[in-house]
C-alpha cells in the first residue's frame, strides 16, 4: 500500500465494526442523538502518519453516516479518534476522502 492513497473501498469486516463502536459515543455527543442501529457496511483505509479509516455506518433504516476515524502510530498509545463525519448519507453514497 502507498501512503498517502487510500485504498479500494471494501466490505466491512468485524475489525471494521470494532473500530466503528470505538467512536460511536463520539459521534452520538457531536450529534446529541443516540443511533438504535450503528452497523458498519464498508470502508476504505489511509496510511499517513497513522492510519485514517473512512466508514459507512449504517445508523436508522434509509440513513447512513460517513465516518472518517484516526488511529495514531502503535507507539503513541492514543486512542481512535472521530476526526471528521458526514451525516444525511444514503447506502448509494460513495465513500470518499472528507
């Protein structure tokens, strides 16, 4: 993989999702809502200087969210973090750098 180009989008897999409910409570504070439904359905990854995970989550029937989650160097022991989202997505929305 080259750092810096994110790679294909692919079907989430369990790790996916873990990293997903990592942030949830994240997410739920910015949008000062709870999400009955938080279920992970595809993802791209980045290398920088760490990792960005770019995820669909799927959060009510017809809503999705965009998630973009960092993971710092194993070094730095920190914890994921909510970098950025995109709410009001549909599941035909593509999953792209934000």
């Amino acid at each position: 993989m080259m750092c810096g180009a994110p790679t294909a989008t692919q079907p989430a897999t369990p790790d996916t999702q873990a990293i997903a409910d990592q942030v949830r409570a994240q997410l739920e504070e910015k949008e000062n809502r709870k999400f009955n439904t938080f279920k992970a359905v595809e993802y791209k990854s980045q290398v920088v200087a760490g990792r960005n995970y770019f995820i669909k989550v799927q959060v009510d029937e017809d809503e999705f969210a965009h998630l973009r989650v960092f993971e710092s160097l194993p070094h730095e022991n920190k914890p994921l973090v909510l970098a950025n989202y995109q709410t009001s997505k549909a599941r035909h929305d593509e999953l792209t750098y934000f």
